[in-house]
C-alpha cells in the first residue's frame, strides 16, 4: 500500500488527498449505517482524510452518518458540504449552514460549495459565501457544476480569485463523461485550481466494460480501481469515490498504486473516445 495519500493544492494553499471519500446516498439505509460508518473510518485511517457530503444528500442523512463517522476525529478530516441552489441566497445560505453544522457536529466546514446554478443571482450566492467565510464558519468556498460561461460571470465577481477566492469546481468527470477535456479541465488547470470529480466510476456503470476488464487484467486489480487511476492520471484531479464498505475504500485506496501506461491509456480512449470540441457540462 501506498505509506502516503499523494495532494493537491488548493489556491488558499491547503494541500488536500488527490483521493476523498464521496457520500452521496450514504445515510438512507438504516440498516447499513454501521457498516457506512466503519468505512468512512476506515477511509481516514487509510490516509482518504477528504470527506465530501451535501444537504441534499438524503435530505441531511448523509451529513448525519458523517457526523457519526468523524466524532472525536474532526481535525483530522477536510470536511466538504454543499449548499442547495434554493437555499443559496444571503440569508438562506448562513441558515442551510447551520443546519450542515448541526447535523455534522462541527463548527466550521474546511469548505463550502455552491451545489449548482439556482435563479438566485450569482454575485448574491457567492457574496454569502464570503460573509461566512469572513465570519469563519468555512475556511473556504469553492463551487460544483459551473461550466465555462458560468465561470466567466464569476471571475468577474470581486474576490472570486486569488487564495480567498473559488478553490474548486466539483464536476461530474469520468471513463464515459469526459466532456470537461475540451475546455473546463485545462482552464481550471491554468488557473491553479483542482477538479473535483463526482462520480468518477459512473455510480459502478462503468464496471464490467470489456477495455476496462482488460487494462485491470493486466494489472492485477480490479476495474474499480482502474477507472480511479485514469481519473487521477493528470494533475489537478480530486476523485471522491463513494464506498459504503470498508473493503470497497480499501479496493478504492488501490487505485494509488496502478500505473497506467501509454498502452493501457491508448486501450481506455478507443472505448471511451475524449471530446472532439467543447460539449454541455453534463450532471447527474
């Protein structure tokens, strides 16, 4: 096993685990909470010390079942949450944070997130955003699902760049999604700040593709762990990969140690084609 979880900087330079922890719909069984629990416990131990979670993830479960997770061990973890586009207006964003804090038993988010575009005006989310961040409830404030010409409208905002300002743009990125190589990825790149890319196995539908069964094969690990070294290939990549066991964070945690070669990446883009040009920000 690898001895350290290789990181990425921030522009606030924090350094953060190329490889987190994603907990969208962990929390909504019951009967699987133990077991939830132990992973994510096992993913900080493991060095996956970046946990991601949102309020809308199962109306809150999800940061709840975090919350339970991380007790005692808070320092410990890059805590991430996300406000809803509804709730993201100048008053509702400090009250849905709240509500996070609450349910996480923290005080403070490492950092906060703009889950998507809303019809609330975006110099208002993100002027939020800032007051909490100034007030110290999040130590940062980064977005998800903003594509190039949203991106556009929020360099023009006051504070949106330099190390107080966006730390991230978290966005559907994987084998089968790579629309964002066209134009997100190396604008993002140029700037100096890190992808962070949901559902980077396509929730397990790209498991069992024969080109992905094949470069696993070779290199002695299963597929999972594949389409996360492909996702972490090149810099500026956080892949949060949900795992509602501990040995699945474990068979996650592997994908640190694959290699893919030319030949292996040559194999991935003839069954999974890169863009030709720009295309939509897809989501999920």
């Amino acid at each position: 096993m690898v001895t350290e979880v290789p990181t990425v900087a921030l522009p606030n330079g924090t350094e953060v685990p190329v490889l987190g922890q994603g907990t969208w719909y962990l929390g909504d069984t019951p009967s699987a909470r133990a077991e939830e629990v132990r992973a994510l416990r096992t993913g900080i131990d493991a060095g996956l010390t970046l946990i991601d979670t949102a309020e809308m993830y199962g109306d809150g479960r999800s940061e709840d079942l975090v919350g339970e997770a991380i007790a005692g061990r808070r320092d410990e973890v890059f805590l991430v949450s996300k406000v809803l586009p509804w709730n993201a207006t100048a008053r509702g964003t400090a009250a849905a944070l709240e509500g996070s804090l609450r349910r996480l038993g923290t005080d403070r988010l490492d950092l906060y997130l703009y889950h998507w575009r809303g019809s609330t005006p975006l110099a208002e989310s993100i002027a939020a955003l800032q007051r909490l961040q100034d007030e110290g409830k999040i130590l940062a404030w980064g977005v998800s699902n903003l594509d190039p010409d949203d991106l556009d409208e929020l360099a023009g905002l006051p504070g949106a760049g330099g190390p107080k300002g966006v730390q991230t743009d978290q966005v559907l990125y994987n084998l089968g999604r790579r629309g964002i190589e066209a134009d997100l990825l190396p604008r993002l790149r140029g700037q100096g700040v890190p992808v962070m890319a949901y559902s980077p196995m396509e929730q397990a539908r790209l498991l069992g593709h024969p080109a992905l069964a094949a470069v696993a094969a070779r290199h002695g690990v299963d597929e999972a762990a594949v389409a996360l070294a492909w996702v972490l290939r090149g810099p500026g990549v956080i892949a949060i990969p949900k795992a509602g066991t501990a040995e699945h964070v474990l068979a996650n945690r592997a994908a640190l140690e694959v290699r893919l070669d030319d030949a292996d990446l040559a194999a991935l883009d003839a069954a999974f084609p890169p863009p030709r040009g720009p295309v939509p920000l897809e989501m999920l």
